[in-house]
C-alpha cells in the first residue's frame, strides 16, 4: 500500500506553492489520491514556505506525522522539519549549498551547479527539484514534462525547452547517483481521474453549479483564492465579480444584487466578516437571500492570518444585532464544500435568509483530490430550487412581499416586473413592506420570519453524519467541519488498536434540532468533543441547543491543525 | 403614461417648510417627465429624513443602512444594467457614514444616480453637525463649533472620477427637477448635490441664507472642461453656491465595461453549463 508525504521547503516568493500543486497533480495524474497542507508567514519574501504532500491510495484529508522525502531548498528546511524524519527517510539537498551533520539517508542534488551551468534563475531550483523527486519517486517524467509545457503555453517554445531543461537535469542527477535509493512511490497506477482542488477552489465550484452570478469580495487570507478563481473565470460563465473598496461594500453590493433577482454570494475571513455583520442583520429582516463565505484564520484582530482556527463559529451564528433566522453550514471536506456551497444557495432563496458557509486555512487552502466521478454525478443531480420567487404575482391587486404565511416564507417578485412595486425595507414593516412601529404588525413579522427556521429544521435541517457504530464502540468523537478527516484517521489508528470508536460529525451547524439531536446521544459512552479553538466553540453551542455537554475535549489553538496522533495520544 | 399619483405613497411627515419636500415633488416629477413608471426604476434609500421617502415614493426600492445605498445601488445596476438605479441619501448619510463607498462608485463611473440631500445637519438624530456643516457650526454634538472643514462634494466627487456632477437648490423646484432628469439620462455616475435647508435644527443655512448666495451657471459655462469645473467646485468653499451641471464628460461606465453583460443583463441570462471547462482546470 502507498501512503507517504513527500515535503518541498525554501525560501518565501520562491515558487513553493506552485511546485507543491504541481507534484499533487502528478500524484493524482498517477492514480493516487492526495492532501496536501501549506505552512507560510504572512509576508511575500523572506519567510519559510513548506508544502507537504500526503499521497495515498485512498481518499484521505489528514497529514502523517512523518515526512518520507524531505526536499530542503534551503538549510531552514531541514532545521525546522529533521524531527518528522525516519531512519527510512530521504532527505534531498544541495551539500553545496550547507551541509548535515546527522546521519540520515542523504541525496544530494547540485542544485547550484545546475542553475550555473544552465544559467537559470533561483525559482528554477523548484523546477530541478521536481525533476529529481520525480525521479527519486520512480514518478512520471512525462507526465511533469506536460505539466510544464501547460505551464508555460502562453510563454512559447523557447521558455517550455529551457525549462524542461532544469526538469531532466535534476531527474539525472538521481538516475546517475542514486538509482539503488530510488523508490516506486509513485509508479503510475489505474486510478480514477481526480480533480485537485482546494476548498476555496470546491466553494467557487459549488457556486459555479449553483448559476452563482456575483460574486463581491475584499481580499483577505485564507479566503482571498475565491476571489481570484471566480474573477479569472467570470467572462467564460457569465459572472461579474466586483472587488469592492471594502466588506461593507462588499456585502451590500450583493445585497443589492440579489434584491434584483441573481443568486450573489460574498466571502471573506473573520475580520472581514465583522464589518459585515450589520449588513447580515439588514438581509436578515429584509429577507434578501445571500451566502456568505467564510474562511476562518486565528484571531483576534489580525491574529495569525496564514494559519488554521476554528474560531469564528460562535461569531457567526450570532452575528447580527437584533433577532432574524439564518443558517450556518460547515462542510468537512472538498466533496461536502460543493455539496453544501450548493446547497446553500438554494437554501438562501427558499427562506429567503443569510446562508453562512464556513471553512478555516486547513480545509480553504489544502488540496485534496476528488474523483471527477462525484463531482459529474452531483452536477447531473443537482437542481435548482429558487424557492417562492416569482415573475409575476397571482395577486394582481395587492401583492404583499413580506405575507404573512403557516410556512413564514413569502413570494419574492423580482423587480422591474410591470404592474407591481415594493420596498425591502431595513426598518420593520407591514405586509407591503412599509415601515411600521405598530405593535401587532411587529410581533406578526418577527414570527413570520422565526417560522422560517421551523419550516428549514423540517424539510432541509441534515442530522449529522454517523461514522462507525456508537452502540460498539467505547469511544464516540463528536465534532464539526474541517477536522472530519483528522478524526476519521483517528478512528482508523484506534481500530488497529483494537478500539472501536464512532465519530458524529456536525456540518449543519446552526439552527439544530434538539430533539433529532438529543437522540444521537443516549449511549452511556464516552463523548469526545474535538474542535481546532480554545473554547470549545460547538461543544457550547450544543449545550445551548440541547443541552448536551461534553465534559472531555480535545482542543488545539496554536495555528495548526489537530493531529490524529494527538487524539489517540489524549485518550 | 405614469403620473405624479402613481409615484406617491404616503404623505410625508417631513417638517412643514423642509427642503424635502421640494426635492420630493422633484424627483417625482422627474420621473414622470422621463416616462418612467414605479414598476421601470430601482430606488435606494439611505437612513435620515432623506432616506424616510421610502413609503412616499413608489418604485422598486430598498430602504437601506445608513451609509449603504450606493454599493446596494451598484448591485442592483450590476445585476439589471438596463434599469435606472437611483440612490437618495443625505449628507451625513453619502458624506460621512458612506464616505468611502462614494469615492469609490465615482471611480467606477457606476451607472447610478445619487442625490443628496445636503443640509448641514442630521436632522433624524435631532441636529448633529454633518460633513458639509461650515467650520464652528455650532450643534448639539459641537456646542463649542465643529473643529473639521466642511467636505466639499463637488470637487470630491469630480475629483474621483464622477462624469456628471451638478447642484441645485430645493427652493427652485423646477431647477432641481432639470438637473435630476439630467442626472438620470446621463450614462455614469451622476451626482446631484442639493442644497436644502433644515428649517428644524438648521438656523444658520436658511432659505434667505442660501437665495442670497446661489446663482445659476450661464449658458456659456463649460461643463465639460474638467479644469474649469473644479475651479468653479471650489467657490463653496467661500460660501458661494453655482447651481447647474458643474461637470460632464462621456466614459463608459462600469458594465457597459464588462463583456459579459454586452448582450443582455445578468438576470436575463441562461445558466452556464459548460462545467467541463471549470473542471478541466483542476486536473
């Protein structure tokens, strides 16, 4: 079985990041699946970059504690991850350039010479060390060849063949001194075709399914690649994307956008999403439907913009001054980002609220792969429900957009339609939409929209997904959104121990339904609460809803993602 | 054919004497007079006394945040480019909270329409200074007089990018009207600053205060002349008022800009299909 992670390193503004999706892509093309996790500062030079990559036979979203191929483009490389090696470990480096002391398994690559000898710049150096990977990997050479003649299309023959250079010289240099090192880690295999995507990349997917038709944002880190995805593609599908001088222009564009009747959507991260919260209040009680992306990084204030939190869930279900119905989704991997991105536009249109989808840096900036399969298979399936907008009114006398119904959600006429007109009004307001200060209208209008919630927990409200068997199993995980494959790993180590678990994973987050929810709790087990923050975040919002509290926690707040080794390690 | 009925709501409750109610028979008027009827034209509303015409005016409208109706009047234009989007908002409203968003929709000449209602003060909040309150206007929030300089409209907005800048006063109703369906036909971002005295909590910008120093631009006036333009902006700096098209000029605007909105609007477009070419991308 295959399973190892392969690490590049070097310095910051030096093609790391490129270089990492590259050789996730050559995995992929080869028949694995991957995950790959990027560490980097938040500057553009001068910092440390890593990039790993998890490749695997199966569908995976975890990192492994160890690192089998150790690319160090620079001595902080090898510094800063020489505790992941195994005896068994390959370590790649220019003994040029610095030199190691330890005695492990050394493979040095000329780097230098190469880049003398062939007169290329610095950022080549990713180009070589590919080269040699691939070679070290008994990978693909082709197939890297290809993915630079793409790479370089647009730059012309010339640029492709000087590159394509840098890729042979490093693959030689292992096939001449190092063919006894070489291992068959990445042999081409059958494989389904994959698509390498990153959560940011599945949300602008899923949006793209949807007939998302604006898209506004300001950019911000980990969420920022939404922007640049849907602004690079929005001629080909007919978006506009506005890059608005601030969130609060940012939502309110899209508030406007979708009062005229285009499915619109805006994302951000947490601080960005602060400035918008009085605009959520505003769709709130004007019922302007809106999804809303957020890709959380640690906090407070500027806090640790490059790195993972699960910080902001409390902040976004009870963002919004005064009391209005909204939803909060937290997809736990790329394959339920697209589902739920999706689906939450239709959500926002059926009831006509804010659909908060929320993501972190793990799950928004790590690739996973997804078998093109799943992704046809939900396109084929996917319809369309824009819930009780309407052309045209069976009222021709007195259409009324805020009606009051048993369902709480009224006919949304899309404006410009002849013979009508209304206000969506951000002050409180009868039937027609005028304001009001009248008692009996506002307390029929906060209900009218509560109902809202009822309807959602009834025909849309998804009880959390159940993995492994509660009834045996001593353990039972409870947590929600990106950590699901952490946990799942977990589950896995813990079953080669001997220990069955079961793991009940949280993705519809906000509203929940106490009673469908109490009922997954009665075994008389042991109840581990994991979340990436330090508060504890769902643990108290199901204690609020439910009243299920979950004593023992497994919590991390540094910046990185949880472990499944620190899991088993806790129990 | 629509009438001034068919855009009237419910009767205001402005002041009796308040600018207001000039500028909203104007705008009225003006819609009238361009053919346009409550169920063709998109209406934002900000917060203030201004913003409270979302129940006397009729049209497809949001009565917005304070200081948001310019970006919910981008969308909307974003989203439906064939429809007139008009924004009324205050002083305090497009000057101060939305400061930002003003500057920025004139740099994208977004085909809206924005008119101010600039009266000095916040009249909804009982009388605070607001940005265009000339230097030691004394106030409720500034007994001792207001430390800042007034904003300028003029020069700001013809400065940032606006390609229709005018001003008219609320006590000639047929000038404001003139200058509305000016603003409503130009294609850009137009701008009309109008000056409205607060007969409530404003006793320095009265009617007298304003009659004696407002004049109508002549004939001869160069409105397309970006230099003359500012240089005539900046007579309200002396407390002196020109009345009339300060600015014009022809750009394109914001969507007339985008390639996917040459044939139709995005409303009426077909959902996009072709995932292959999404997909594809990613392999």
């Amino acid at each position: 079985m295959t399973d190892f992670t392969w690490l590049i390193g070097g310095e910051a503004g030096f093609g790391i990041m490129t270089t990492g999706t590259v050789f996730s892509k050559i995995a992929t093309r080869s028949g694995y699946h991957i995950f790959d996790y990027v560490e980097y500062p938040s500057l553009i030079r001068g910092g440390h970059n890593a990039y790993e990559v998890h490749v695997s036979d199966v569908d995976i979203s975890h990192l492994n504690p160890t690192v089998d191929v150790l690319v160090c483009l620079n001595k902080e490389t090898y510094d800063k991850h020489k505790d992941r090696l195994t005896p068994k470990s390959l370590v790649v480096f220019d003994q040029d350039e610095f030199e190691i002391k330890e005695d492990i398994k050394k493979i040095t690559v000329p780097f230098k010479k190469i880049l003398s000898d062939l007169k290329g710049q610095p950022v080549m150096k990713n180009t070589i060390a590919l080269g040699a990977s691939i070679g070290l990997l008994k990978g693909n050479i082709d197939e890297l060849i290809k993915m630079i003649t793409e790479q370089f299309a647009k730059k012309g023959e010339n640029v492709i063949n000087f590159n394509k250079q840098f890729v042979q010289a490093g693959f030689d240099a292992i096939n001449k001194n190092y063919s006894d090192s070489i291992l068959n880690y990445l042999l081409k295999k059958q494989g389904e075709e994959k698509l390498v995507l990153t959560g940011n990349d599945a949300f602008s997917l899923g949006s793209v399914i949807a007939d998302a038709r604006v898209y506004v944002a300001y950019p911000m880190t980990p969420s920022s690649t939404v922007l640049t995805d849907l602004a690079a593609w929005q001629e080909k599908i007919g978006m506009v994307v506005r890059h608005a001088e601030d969130e609060i222009s940012v939502i309110n564009t899209a508030i406007g956008s979708s009062f005229a009747g285009v499915r619109s959507a805006v994302g951000t991260s947490g601080g960005g999403f602060a400035l918008m919260v009085e605009s959520i209040s505003f769709a709130g009680i004007t019922e302007i439907p809106l999804v809303v992306f957020i890709a959380s990084r640690p906090g407070p204030a500027t806090g640790m913009p490059t790195w993972t939190e699960q910080g902001d869930l409390l902040f976004s279900v009870f963002s919004g001054h005064g009391e209005f119905p909204k939803i909060v989704l937290a997809p736990g991997d790329n394959e339920e980002m697209i589902e739920l991105t999706a689906k939450a536009y239709n959500l926002a249109d059926i009831y006509q609220m804010p659909v908060i989808v929320i993501s972190d840096m793990y799950l928004s900036e790590s690739h996973k792969s997804v078998e093109k399969s799943f992704v046809d298979k939900f396109i084929a399936e996917y319809k369309i429900s824009r819930g009780k907008l309407i052309k045209d009114s069976s009222n021709k006398q007195k259409y009324l957009r805020y009606k009051v119904t048993e369902d709480g959600i009224s006919e949304r006429l899309i404006p410009g339609a002849p013979g009508y007109f209304y206000q969506a009004n951000s002050y409180e307001h009868v039937e027609d939409g005028h304001t009001t200060e009248e008692a009996r209208s506002r307390i029929d209008q906060v209900d009218k929209r509560a109902r809202k919630w009822t309807t959602y927990l009834k025909n849309d409200f998804v009880t959390p997904k159940i993995y492994g068997d509660p009834e045996k199993s001593e353990i039972i995980f409870v947590s929600w959104g990106s950590t699901k494959g952490i946990v799942l790993q977990a589950q896995k180590l813990l079953k080669a121990k001997g220990t069955n678990s079961a793991f009940i994973h949280f993705n519809h987050i906000y509203p929940l339904d106490r009673e469908k929810i109490l009922s997954l709790f009665k075994q008389n087990k042991k109840y581990v609460l994991v979340e990436n923050n330090s508060w504890g975040q769902f643990g108290k919002l199901l204690t609020m809803e439910t009243g299920i509290e979950i004593k023992d926690k497994i919590l991390r707040y540094d910046g990185r993602p949880i472990t499944p080794e620190e899991i088993i390690k806790h129990l | 054919m629509s009438t001034i009925q068919d855009f009237s709501g419910y009767n205001p409750t402005w002041c009796p004497g308040c600018g207001d109610w000039g500028i909203g028979i104007a705008i009225k008027q003006s819609l009238v007079q361009l053919g346009l009827s409550p169920s063709s034209v998109a209406v934002v509303f900000g917060i203030g006394c201004s913003g409270n015409m979302n129940d006397f005016l009729n049209a497809y409208a949001i009565h917005s945040l304070h200081g948001r109706a310019i970006p919910n009047a981008i969308g909307i234009k974003i989203a439906n480019h064939k429809m007139p989007v008009i924004a009324i908002v205050g002083d305090g409203d497009c000057y101060g909270e939305g400061g930002n968003h003003l500057l920025h929709a004139c740099r994208g000449n977004h085909d809206i329409t924005i008119i101010v209602h600039d009266n000095g003060v916040y009249g909804l909040t009982t009388g605070q200074s607001a940005p265009t309150a000339q230097k030691g206007f004394k106030s409720k929030s500034t007994p001792s007089g207001i430390l800042e300089m007034p904003i300028n409209p003029l020069t700001l907005t013809i400065t940032s990018g606006a390609t229709f800048v005018a001003q008219s006063f609320a006590g000639d109703a047929l000038h404001t009207i003139s200058m509305i369906k000016a603003g409503i036909e130009h294609k850009g971002f137009s701008v009309i600053n109008i000056l409205q005295p607060c007969v409530t909590f404003n006793k320095i910008n009265t009617y007298q205060y304003y009659l004696q120093r407002v004049y109508k631009l002549d004939e001869n006036y160069q409105k397309n002349d970006f230099k003359t333009a500012v240089q005539k902006s900046l007579e309200i700096n002396e407390e002196k008022f020109p009345l009339g098209v300060i600015y014009q000029t022809e750009k394109p605007s914001y969507t007339d800009q985008l390639p996917q909105l040459s044939e139709m609007t995005l409303i009426e477009k077909k959902r996009f299909t072709e995932f292959e070419k999404i997909t594809k991308l990613f392999i």
